[in-house]
C-alpha cells in the first residue's frame, strides 16, 4: 500500500511551476537557449518533471529496501 | 512506384511482420494477448505508453496548433509533465490491485473495486464510446498522411482499408505484444523524423531557432504568447490540469500499465515519459517554420502543415520517410486502441451474458471482436462524414468523467459507494454530450462575465457537478456499519 512521505512534496513542484508560473512567464519578452521564454520555461518545467520524478524513485526504492511493503495478496491489516 | 510509395509499403510491411511475430514463444491466452502476461519491463512500458501516447493527434494536431495558434499549443507538453508526476502515485497501487485479481481492463478495476458489475458495464460503454471515435481520428490521420506523403498516388479510402487490414491481422495475432514490437519502430522513426525535422527546417529557412521566432514575431506580433481572451492564461491553466487528470483515464492507456511486470517500472516510466516528451518541441518547431514558409492553411488544414512544408523542402525519399513516421502513429495507438476494446467487450459486455465463459473463451471472443470493431471503424471513417466531429472532441472529456470514482477507489477501500460513483459519471457525461452536441461555452452561457471566468474549460463544470453529485449520493448511501468499523 501507498504511504506517504515529506519527500513526496517535491512532485508538486514542477507542476505548480507550469500551473502556478505560467500566468508570470506569459508576460515575459525575451529569448532565452534560442526560445521564447514562456516556451524556454514550460521547457524547464518539463525536464524538471523527469529529474523530480527519478530522484522519487531513488529515495522510495532506498526507503523499501530498509522496510520491504508487504506483498501482493498479504492482508493489509497484517502491517503494524 | 514512386521512392515516397516505396517506403511507406516497406514500413507497412515491416510492422506487419514484426506485429505478427510479435507472439512467437507466447501461448496466447487472455492473460498474453491483453496484457502481455503482466511481464513487460522499464523497457517495454516506457516504449508502449510513447507509442500509444504520440498519435497522429501530436504529429498532425501539434504542428497543426503551432502553426494556426502559436503559444496556447504549449499545452500538450505541460499536461503531459502533469499526469505523469500524477501517475507515479496512482499507477503501482492499481498494477498491484489489478496484478492481485488479474484484472484486464479499467472496467474490470471499476467492478472489482466497487464490487459493482454495474458499475463495470456503465465503464465499459463509455470506455468503447470514446475509444471508437479515437480510433477513426488515427484512421482519420492515416489516411491523410498516406496520400499526402504519396503525391496522391494512393486516395485515402485506399488508405485506410489498407491499414485496417494489417491492423486487424496482427492485434488478432498478437494482441498487446504486437503493440508493443511495433512500437519499438514506432518511436526510433518518430524520434528521428521529428528532431531532424525541427533542426532542419528552421536552419535551412531561417539560419536557426532564434532568427525563425524573430521573424514571426514580427509578421504576427504577440504570436509566442497567450492571448488576452479566447485561448487565454485561464484557458490554458484550467485544460492544463484537466488534460492531465484524464491522460490516464484513456481505457488504453489505463490497461496497458498492466502489461508491467512489478509497480517500480511505473515509477521509472514517471520519470522517463516527461523527457521524451521533449519531442514535442520539435513538432512545434515543424509548425513554426510553416507559418511564414506555407501560409494560407486555414481551420483544419492546419494540420496539413507538416505534411506540405516537409513535401516541400525535400526529396520524395525522404518524404516517404516522414510519411511512414506518420503512418506508424496511426497504426500502434490503433493497434492497442483494437486490443483494449475488443477486451472490454469480451469482458465487461459478452460475459455478462456468458457467467460460465473461461478465459480461454474470453480470448476467442475477444479476437473475434477485432475485425467487427475494425471494420465499424473503418465505415465511420470513410462514411460518418463530419458527425464524427463532436465525438472526437468529446471523447477526451468522456473518459476524464472517470477520474473522480477511480481516485477514491486508490485506497484499500473506495471513499464513494457504487451508487455514488454511477450517479456521479452519468450526470458529468451528460453534461459533457449536452456541452459538445450543443456547442456550449461559458462565453455563450454568460456573456458579461470576465474572460478569466469564461474562458476556463467548459469540462470543469462536469467534473464539478460529477464530484458533487457523487459525494451526495455516496453519503446518502452509505451503510452505517462500514463507518462503524473503520
């Protein structure tokens, strides 16, 4: 089963920076690598996207190999 | 033959042959053909969901945004980002529901959770309601891309009927395994084909990306941002997260996270599928160049962008080329799009009236439904005219009316009762056929409103009144006892 952890926040961070940073971005002239900025920074965003997402992955594999989730089929109230 | 016609038999032929081996040393039970024995790994899935993701809607409908809108396009690559931060929390827990009752479809994880074979049906219609339209867009696009990318040589009905026969012979071989080969070819070719495109083109036209947006800036002031009204901030932020929140709500690309072999490969996939999304820029930057190089496509021919400009600035070999680029995003979406319908179908539908059907009969019926839905497809691509239309656009806010009952269903035990969640999604898809049939709009209901208010997507209000209408009846109906125990 799912259980949520502080470290789980940083996966609002890239979104909130699209949702959030758009609006900003939007009004911003200039370019930036060659691009837009708002294109430049929906850019950033996403690529954020993925490093949030594997550094997730890292520490939720880490934290599982120090306490293992219990298996497919075990009972869920089998856990303290 | 042409060299352009030469290469797009030869692709069409290698994904044939690679589809139909695609099984080789598989026993194809209904546990392979729909899910590919649950046993794909980082490798498999990640290339799956790239190629069922990226349809002809990104080849055609991206390049087509960029170059008819400009900046509202960058919505696709940041719903995308969303739901795949979204999809690294929901996914393992209904792989791993769905490995424990070895579910097949997302209408068997509505029945199972909710304990509700009503539920199932009613999951089940809307699954193969959007999904049908879905799959005449690819067939749609198919067509179009073959033409086009043979000089005409081969007319779009020619087209289509050629694709659907060399779909329905390797979904019904193979099922999900041939998917998943062909999306190996799929996504090296879309790969390839795009970037080279998107570097290409702005250098030879422009001498590179900065001088290109420079000089439409100049030409369409105001081009690389969003506009003030219409496809405005608040029209971006609000189909932004509603896009995200249905991305996974495609009965398809629900079902084919069942194909992993253990809940880590999804989190890997999370953090994977935003990056390759990158290639949604260079599509972008196809449409750009277009603006300025083929000006004058107007309304829907704005999705031929791609295709003229590419005809234009090369030779028929590497026209054809592109075009198979194409054909293949019609052809992998279609092909698990085929899969996970006729599966519902089998499922969710025949066995209904069938309680004793094993799952070997399930698979017999399940490839039996192949041809039918093809050939269904087909007939409304070649013969549905414009009616089609509305269903297109609805089909994305059909499925998103499942998110709500499909989050409260995460848990060990649904936060909303069956009744609750079937009152809920027939009064958000009602609202939703009531709004695309209708053509309503915020702007239309309410006039002198602000454009911030009226500009939101008019499918939040259905996701609204469905949460609303699912919370009240599931509080009504609620047995006493369960909240006892808890």
């Amino acid at each position: 089963m799912f259980r949520p952890r502080a470290h789980h926040l940083l996966a609002l961070l890239p979104s909130v920076a699209i949702l959030a940073g758009v609006p900003f971005a939007n009004g911003v002239r200039g370019y930036v690598l060659g691009l837009p900025f708002l294109l430049f920074w929906i850019l950033a965003c996403v690529i954020a996207t993925s490093a949030v997402m594997a550094l997730l992955g890292a520490l939720d594999r880490r934290n599982e190999a120090a306490a293992p989730p219990p298996t497919p089929g075990e009972p869920e109230s089998g856990r303290p | 033959m042409s060299p352009a016609l030469l290469v797009l038999a030869a692709f069409l032929a290698l994904s044939l042959g690679l589809g139909v081996l695609a099984q080789r040393g598989k026993a194809m039970s209904l546990e392979q053909w729909a899910v590919g024995g649950r046993g794909f790994g980082t490798l498999f899935v990640f290339l799956l969901t790239a190629g069922e993701v990226y349809t002809t809607f990104t080849f055609l409908g991206g390049s087509g945004w960029a170059y008819g809108h400009g900046a509202p396009a960058f919505y696709i690559p940041c719903y995308g980002a969303i739901a795949y931060a979204i999809s690294y929390f929901i996914l393992p827990p209904i792989w791993r529901y769905a490995a424990e009752h070895r579910l097949h479809s997302q209408a068997d994880f509505f029945a199972a959770k909710y304990r509700s074979p009503a539920l199932g049906v009613l999951v089940a219609v809307v699954s193969v309601s959007a999904l049908m339209p879905y799959l005449v867009l690819q067939l749609k696009g198919l067509g179009i891309i073959v033409s086009e990318m043979s000089y005409g040589a081969v007319s779009p009905v020619a087209a289509v009927w050629t694709g659907i026969i060399a779909l329905v012979a390797y979904v019904t071989v193979s099922g999900v395994h041939g998917s998943a080969w062909t999306s190996v070819l799929k996504d090296v070719m879309i790969l390839v084909v795009v970037v080279s495109l998107g570097v290409i083109l702005p250098q030879r036209y422009y001498g590179g990306w900065q001088p290109m947006f420079e000089a439409i800036e100049k030409a369409k002031p105001g081009f690389f941002a969003l506009p003030e009204r219409g496809l405005s901030v608040s029209w971006f932020v609000s189909t932004v997260l509603l896009s995200a929140v249905g991305f996974y709500m495609w009965p398809h690309t629900f079902a084919s996270t069942y194909t992993a072999k253990n809940a880590n490969v999804l989190r890997r996939n999370a953090a994977m599928m935003p990056l390759y999304q990158l290639v949604l820029l260079f599509v972008f930057m196809t449409g750009f160049v277009a603006v300025l190089q083929v000006p004058g496509l107007r309304g829907a021919d704005a999705d031929l962008s791609l295709l003229r400009l590419s005809k234009q600035a090369f030779s028929p070999w590497t026209v054809g080329f592109i075009g198979a680029a194409g054909l293949l995003t019609a052809l992998v979406p279609g092909s698990m799009i085929l899969v996970t319908a006729s599966t519902i179908l089998a499922k969710n539908v025949y066995r209904l009236f069938a309680p004793a059907a094993d799952d070997r009969r399930l698979a017999i019926v399940a490839r039996l439904a192949v041809p039918v839905l093809a050939l269904a497809a087909a007939l409304l691509t070649l013969h549905g005219g414009t009616a089609i239309v509305p269903l297109l656009l609805m089909g994305f806010s059909l499925v998103t009316q499942l998110a709500p009952s499909l989050f409260l269903a995460l848990g060990t035990r649904p936060l909303a009762t069956s009744a609750g969640a079937i009152a809920g999604l027939l009064v958000g898809e009602t609202i939703v056929a009531w709004m695309s049939f209708g053509g309503v709009t915020l702007a239309k209901l309410f006039p002198s409103w602000p454009p911030g208010v009226t500009d939101l997507n008019v499918g939040v209000i259905a996701l609204a009144a469905n949460g609303a209408v699912l919370a009240a009846v599931s509080l009504a109906t609620a047995p006493r006892r369960a909240r006892d125990i808890e």
